[in-house]
C-alpha cells in the first residue's frame, strides 16, 4: 500500500472512533433538505461538530491544544488553525 492511501485508512478510521464515543456530531443536510429543514452548518451534504454535551469533546479540545502548540510552537499554532467555535455546525 502506499503512503496517502495509509494515511486515508487512518483518517477514516479516527473519525469512526469520534463518532463511535459521540465526540464529532455528523447530519446530513440532504436529508433535512429532503424533510423541508434548515440546513446546518456551511455544507450542502453533511454538517459536523463537536458535541458540546459529551465532556470526552472538551478532553480532545484540550488534548488537541497542548499537541498543536507542542508540534508548531504558539505563533505556528494560531496560524494553522482558523479559531472558531468548534461547538457550533460546520
């Protein structure tokens, strides 16, 4: 197998783990478009965030905080990410 189709197999694996412990919320907007319902979020095919009541999300904000700023440094860190709610439909 090469590189990238590894690294996928692995992408698609964490966000299976995410969703399987409730941390990542997934909707699909066609379905609620399908129903006559708003659409969340900016996407037109699903919608995804954080679940603000599960208190594992507010671990792997933490989580992920600490290994951003440890890989990239704090000026790095706020560069690579956009710093907006991570709670709210994306």
């Amino acid at each position: 197998m090469s590189l990238t189709k590894v690294l996928i197999n692995k992408n698609k694996m964490f966000r299976k783990i995410l969703k399987l412990l409730y941390i990542v919320q997934e909707v699909s907007n066609e379905e609620r478009h399908l129903m006559g319902l708003k659409r969340l979020g900016k996407g037109y095919f699903e919608a995804h965030r954080l679940n603000p009541y599960n208190p594992l999300s507010y671990v792997v904000l933490l989580l992920t905080l600490i290994v951003g700023i440890v890989a990239f440094g704090i000026v790095g860190f706020w560069k690579e990410t956009d710093g907006k709610n991570p709670f709210k439909w994306n």
